[in-house]
C-alpha cells in the first residue's frame, strides 16, 4: 500500500503542466499591459498560496494514518 502511495505521489510531482491560476477578469486585465511581468507575478503568488492548504491537509491526513497505523499494532 505504501509503494503505490509513494508512486502515485511521485507521478503526481513529476507530471506538471503550465497552470493559469487567475480569474478570467484579473488575467484579461493584466495580460494588457506591456509585457505581462505583472501577470505573471501575480499568477506565481496565487499558485504559492494554494499550496499551504494541501499541506496542512497532507500533514493531518499523514498524522491521522500514522495513529490509526499504531492503533491496530496494538
């Protein structure tokens, strides 16, 4: 069970696309302006403030499995 989490999460990790975090709105609005530096910083913000709720999720989910792993040992 553990090899095929471990793989899913490697293939997950590994397997990347381009990713648009930006409401249609926001994009059209910055795309505009010269350049598009302002776009990307804010695309690049959005992404690096999604990621802290999936840790925090990862981290009780890994935690709630470690317990329920030692509970059964017993």
């Amino acid at each position: 069970m553990f090899k095929k989490a471990l793989f899913l999460f490697i293939f997950f990790f590994l397997i990347t696309q381009n990713i648009d975090a930006q409401c249609a709105m926001c994009r059209a609005v910055l795309e505009s302006e010269a350049g598009g530096e302002t776009a990307k910083g804010i695309n690049n913000g959005i992404l690096y403030l999604m990621v802290f709720p999936y840790l925090l999720v990862g981290i009780i989910g890994y935690f709630i499995y470690k317990s329920r792993k030692k509970l059964k040992t017993k």
